[in-house]
C-alpha cells in the first residue's frame, strides 16, 4: 500500500468509531502512525547523509557511510513495526487494503470518499518489464538527442549510471545502449544513465552486460520518488 493510502486508511479509521471503537484497535492505529513518523524522519537523515557523501572528503567518508548504516538500519526496524500495526489494525475489521487502491494524501479526510471497493484482499502487482537494450547502432542523433532531466516516476527506480563528465558528450558516445538519459546539474557537469527499472536483480543483470559491452566504471543508482537513496534501501522499499 503506498504511504499516503497507509496514513489516511490509519486516519479514517480514527475518526470512525464504528470501524474502530476497541480501545485496543484505536491504539495499535496509534502506535502505528507514531512509528511512521519516526521511520520518516530516519529516512530523511539517511537521504541527507547519502547527499552529503558525494561531497565529503576522503578523511570523512568511512565516518559518514557508518552513519548511513546505522540511520538506515532504525528506518527499516521503525517501518517494519509501523506496517505491523498497520497490519494489526486492519486485521480487526478482516480487511485488506489493495496498493493500487490507496487514496492520495491531498484528499481530506472523509469517509464518505472511502469506498468499500477499495478494500479487499490484495492481488499481486505487476511490474513493468525493464526499460534496457543494446542495439547494433545508437538510437541517438542530433535530431534524436539523449534525453535531459527527463521525470522519474514515483517508487522505487534504478538506473545505471555511465559517467560523468564536465561537458555534454554526441549523441552516440555510448554505442548501441538505450535508453539513455542525461541530468545535468548545477555545476555544469553532466551525469548520463542508461536504463529504468523497477527491481535491483533486473538493473544488477544489465549492469553486467553494460560492464561487458565496454563501460566497465559503470554503477547502479536507486532512487525512490526522485530523491537517490542506497540500492540497498531501494531493495527494502521495492513494491511500496
């Protein structure tokens, strides 16, 4: 269930005694949205440590990586006791609460919006195919250029970085690789990734391929809702 749909599902069921008048169930639901909170909060000390590692010295780097390990380690222990009460909560009422049911935050809070038919046992997800190939010629021209700050999606996303460089490269510098995009940032430096993918084994498996076909210093990135974050993260948080 993504996390908006989780906090309003906790709320409506609050403000709705009728669904959760025990006393028992009330506080579940709030223990649950205190521990998200804090794995919230966790979560955003780890993006800021994992920001602050890109421009740290050498002397400073192991310090701030065991840094990240920790934060990171009480962000999935918090989030883990949070979608338990969640899941404690829900069991009260028999429900489960489908992902691609889940309501946005922005909308208030009320009931009358919560329609019955978004709730019920939760099927499988599908994931769409990887977003990866390498053809015999670059796709990449001056009349099809390499994509530049283009919008990732919501969740969690991977991409395997090529390189970085101080200034744009030809469209056809990485051969036959595509998709390709390209971010460009304050400095003038331009980062160039090839591929999107929604599972760490899908990125790792063309990561390999990416090595073999010649760029051996390429890496796998994550991000998760347009901010980079630890692919190990990315892996806990897949489907969410």
């Amino acid at each position: 269930m993504r996390k908006a749909g989780y906090i309003l599902y906790l709320c409506w069921m609050l403000a709705n005694p009728e669904v959760c008048g025990q006393p028992s169930c009330r506080e579940v639901v709030l223990q649950g949205l205190r521990f998200q909170v804090q794995a919230d909060s966790m979560q955003r000390l780890v993006e800021s440590q994992v920001l602050s590692l890109a421009t740290a010295p050498e002397s400073k780097k192991s310090g701030i990586k065991l840094t990240i390990r920790d934060y990171d380690a009480q962000a999935v222990s918090l989030q883990k006791k949070a979608n338990e009460c969640f899941a404690q909560a829900v069991a009260f009422n028999g429900l489960t609460v489908a992902a691609g049911n889940a309501i946005s935050a922005s909308e208030p809070v009320d009931s009358a919006v919560i329609s019955e038919a978004a709730f019920h046992k939760a099927e499988p997800q599908s994931i769409p195919e990887p977003e990866f190939a390498i053809l015999s010629r670059s796709p990449y021209s001056a009349v099809n250029p390499i994509p530049v700050d283009e919008p990732l999606p919501d969740g969690v996303v991977y991409k395997i970085q090529l390189g970085a460089f101080s200034k744009p490269l030809p469209a056809n510098a990485f051969k036959g690789l595509t998709p390709l995009s390209s971010e460009k940032l304050a400095n003038g430096i331009a980062k160039y990734y090839v591929g999107l993918f929604r599972r760490f084994t899908d990125g790792d498996d063309a990561l390999r391929k990416v090595r073999e076909y010649g760029f051996k210093d390429a890496y796998m990135v994550a991000f998760y809702n347009r901010k980079i974050i630890n692919p190990e993260r990315a892996k806990q948080l897949e489907g969410r």
